[in-house]
C-alpha cells in the first residue's frame, strides 16, 4: 500500500479543503463536518478544477463550471456524465495520508468499459471519445471498445446489418492507416457514435437460440423463402461447431447475390462484416453474422421491379465457357436491358476483368455527369426521387462485386449483371453539357489527403451523410489503387471530385410532403 503524507490534519481543518500535486497527478482533499474527502481535481467532463467546486452536507461535489455533481465517497458522477476517482484517506500521527495504489490494468478496463457503455446508451460523443483516450493512456487496446459496441447493438437493429456497420469498416481502415492518436480516437469515436444512435432506445430484437447443423443448401434456401428462424439456427449451429466466418462466407455471399438485394447493399453489407471480423478477431463473428443474416433476409429483391423485366432471362444465358472475346465493350449511356444485353453476349471466363471495367467506368462517368437538379425537384414523381446516393451505391457495390467475386469466381456472373442494372437504370439522370475536364485530378496522392483531412474533421451532425462520403471515397480509392486503366482511373476520381465538391440535399420537406398527399388523396378522389 502506497501511503502519501500530505498535510497535516490541523492545517486541514483550518483551510477546509487542499490540493496534493504528484506529477501529472492532481488531488483535491476536502475536509466536511464529517469526514475527509479525497478526489481527482479535474473535473472528468472538461477539466475544471474540482477544488473550486461547493459541496453541501450530502457529500454531494459540484463543479460550478457546468453543475456536474459527484458522490464525494465514490466518486459516482450524479448529474452529467463521467465519474471520477477517489482516493482512500489515512489519519496517522495527526497527519493526512492518501493511498496512492493503482488499480489493477483489468480493474481500470473494466471501469472505462463501464463508463463507455454509459456514453454509448445514453448517446454521448463527448463521453465516447474521453474513454477511448483513457482506453489510449492506460495502454489498452482501442479495439475493445468497438468490440462492445457491437456486442451491446447487434440484437437491436430491427432490420439487421446497417450504414452503421458498414462503414464502421471504413472508419476502422482509416483507424489502422493513421499513427496519430488524435484521428484514430476521432474515427472510433465516429464508428461508436453512429452505431449508439441507431440502437439508441431500441428494445431487443432477439434472435432464436436453436441450432441446425450447418448446410449451406439449406441456409439459402431459407434466406430465399424469408424464414429467419431457420437461417438463424444454421448459423447458430456452425459456430457451435467450430466453424468460422471464413467457412461460410462463400454462402452467405452468394445469399447476397441471389437477388439485386437493395440495390447492392447487401453484399456491400457482407464485405464489410468479413473486413470487421477480420480485423477485430472471432469474438465479435457471430454477433455481426446474426445481424448480417438478417439484413439479408429482410432486404428488397428489386430485381422482380418491372424496370428490371429480363434480369432472370439474362442471367441464364450468361456461360462462363464462352469464348467470345471482344476489346469493345461500352456500357456508357446504355438502358437496363442493353447493358444486360451486352454483359449476356460478352460474359466468359476471359472477358470478366474487362466487362468488369467497363462497366465501372459507365458508372463512374454516371457520377460525374449526375443532374443535380434532381435532388432539388419538389413536384416529382416518386420513380424520380433521385439523389447523389443512387449514383454512389453503384461505386460501392462495384467495389464490393470485385472483391467478393474475386474470393468466389463462380459468382461473377450474379455481380456483372447487377453492374449492368445499376448502370443502365442511371443513365436518364445525366447533365447533358459538363466540362468534365474540371473535374480532373491530377494529382493522386494530395487529393486523397485533402479528403482525409475533410473527413476526419467534417463537421457535418447527421452521421449518414459524412458515411457516405467515406465509402464512396475508400471504395473509389480502392479501385484507384488496384486498376490499371488509366482511363477508368481518370473518371474514378473526377467523379469523386465533382461528388466531393456537389451540395447534397439532406432532407426533401415540400416532396416528402407534396408526395404523401397525393398517395393519400387518391383514395378521396
């Protein structure tokens, strides 16, 4: 036991209260009609001194900076957010002793986990981001931290895997390329906040605890008939087995790509759970694959929409064994049904890295030439609700077609016909007269860290919007890096630039409401 002399009981009764200095360390003591009193001077919530604060004959301390209120005895925080530390007081020979011993380092985890579960629930930025640094400062790792936060949310997303969790995975890429505690904090706060605000006062959405021997038949099977509990229970069963997310990701990959899932996100949603669990080790695999399993389920099949008629015709004649081969492949401008048309008659095991980035190209000059006025419209149908975010998916999805089908070669054909529909369904939104060469970057690595300083500082409050910015961002950049098309690559990042450089409309009133009427209406009529 560490003892610190630190005045002498007389003096303390006189002055009432004092302030041992050790180090970095600052202690305030108060003297009550009662008792002694030992506490951090730095008030958790911004630093104010706790010495200057009042405290009444509850033992209860306020800081007179923003009326935050401590229990003098344990420390708890009454009114506001973070508790602080007490100390033990020693009476020796007339003289104030403090026991100085730290807590044990699984002591310490264990109260910043506390404390960050706390700023989780309850939605606080402020208290997310003081743990994460205490988590930092006390040498352990920051990981956890988005560990928890999924454990405490997976059973609370009605809906599943959601933006939250996907870009958690950018967030988290960002996290690993940085060394500056300042942007790594700033990410994982960013990751824990949007997370917290979509379970934020949510009741459990809880899934069956049943199991089935794993079978990957089966298990796509049930995802096609809408049967959760079923689905649920396969995955439940291969994790008691021993399987790992890597043994079933070829499935649930192919789950994913049974339909054009919500317009691409559902295989986006499974790249971004194997690059987290990857990333965050196996205890957080089956949280994230329950979740996941139930955005599958519950997404839309927008493949059965009258504007994609012929996606199944199409698909069943694309063969890999064809050995057509052609340099000439062009997708830009074409509708739905010429660009399944043309990826149909070109689909072979050699042409796929072509049509592949042909088909990324189109969508990258869709971006770029995106009529903004679209977004603006208040008196449009409901078929034109268009915004920049029907423009960027595509980017995303590609993104994620590339690396999902790359892991699985057999499921290439599935991609590169949802490519084909998101590429001819945007292709009635275009500005007609653009100088693209505006738009032209022409310097690859100042422009990635311009948007990175942007980014890590965005200031924008709705967490959807900065999400979006990042993973078209991290996909684009992506693809940037791993092409060869000197021509794709041009038109990759104009389109980022003009995205980067565009207003979005965050919030539709006189559509939103004008539309509503007349849905309404009709029954009126």
């Amino acid at each position: 036991m560490e003892l610190e002399n630190v005045i002498s009981l007389e003096e303390l009764e006189k002055k009432g209260k004092s302030i041992f200095k050790k180090g970095n360390k600052q202690i305030a003591i108060f003297k009550t009609d009662n008792d002694i009193f030992a506490i951090d001077n730095r008030c958790p919530h911004e630093g104010y001194p706790l010495l200057q604060g009042t405290h009444d004959e509850k033992c209860v301390l306020t800081c007179n900076w923003h009326n935050w209120k401590f229990d003098m005895k344990t420390g708890e925080c009454l009114t506001g957010g973070d508790n602080v530390r007490t100390y033990p007081i020693v009476i020796k020979d007339n003289q104030v002793f403090l026991e100085l011993t730290e807590p044990t380092k699984e002591d310490i985890e264990k109260e910043i986990i506390k404390g960050l579960k706390t700023g989780f629930e309850k939605r606080q930025y402020g208290r997310i981001s003081r743990e994460l640094a205490r988590l930092h400062f006390n040498n352990i790792d920051m990981k956890i931290a988005l560990k928890k936060a999924i454990e405490w949310s997976y059973n609370k997303l009605e809906d599943g895997t959601n933006h939250s969790y996907a870009v958690a995975a950018d967030w988290f890429k960002l996290f690993f390329e940085t060394d500056e505690i300042q942007n790594k904090i700033s990410y994982l706060t960013e990751i824990i906040d949007y997370i917290a605000l979509e379970s934020l006062r949510q009741p459990d959405f809880s899934f069956t605890k049943n199991k089935k021997l794993w079978d990957s038949e089966l298990f796509l099977e049930s995802i096609s008939k809408e049967d959760e509990n079923t689905s649920i229970e396969l995955i439940n069963g291969a994790y008691d087995s021993g399987l790992h997310f890597k043994d079933i990701e070829k499935t649930i990959t192919e789950a994913a790509l049974m339909h054009y899932n919500d317009f691409g996100h559902s295989l986006i949603y499974v790249q971004k759970t194997s690059y987290l669990i990857n990333n965050l080790g196996n205890e957080i695999e089956h949280f994230l694959t329950l979740a996941l399993t139930r955005s599958i389920i519950k997404a839309t099949k927008e493949d059965l929409l009258p504007e994609f008629k012929n996606y199944d015709y199409f698909l069943s004649k694309m063969n890999s064994k064809n050995t057509n081969t052609t340099n000439n492949i062009d997708f830009y401008l074409k509708n739905i049904q010429e660009s399944m048309k043309i990826v149909t008659a070109n689909f072979s095991k050699d042409n796929i890295k072509s049509i592949y980035e042909e088909l990324l190209k189109s969508n990258s000059k869709n971006l770029l030439y995106f009529n903004i006025d679209y977004q603006f419209m208040t008196d449009n149908k409901v078929s034109e609700n268009i915004g920049w975010l029907d423009f960027t998916h595509a980017i995303t999805f590609y993104n994620a077609v590339r690396e999902q089908c790359s892991k699985y070669p057999e499921l290439w054909k599935f991609g590169l016909i949802q490519m084909a529909c998101f590429s001819g369904r945007n292709v009635n939104h275009l500005e007609k007269n653009l100088d693209e060469k505006k738009y032209y970057v022409t310097d690859y690595n100042k422009f990635k860290l311009d948007f990175l300083e942007m980014i890590s500082d965005h200031g924008i409050t709705a967490p959807i919007y900065p999400a979006h910015l990042l993973k078209t961002a991290i996909a684009i950049f992506d693809e940037f890096e791993n092409s060869d098309n000197e021509e794709l690559k041009k038109y990759l990042l104009a389109s980022l630039n003009r995205f980067l450089n565009s207003n979005i409309k965050q919030k539709h009133m006189k559509r939103t409401i004008k539309q509503s009427i007349d849905l309404v209406s009709l029954d009126f009529k």
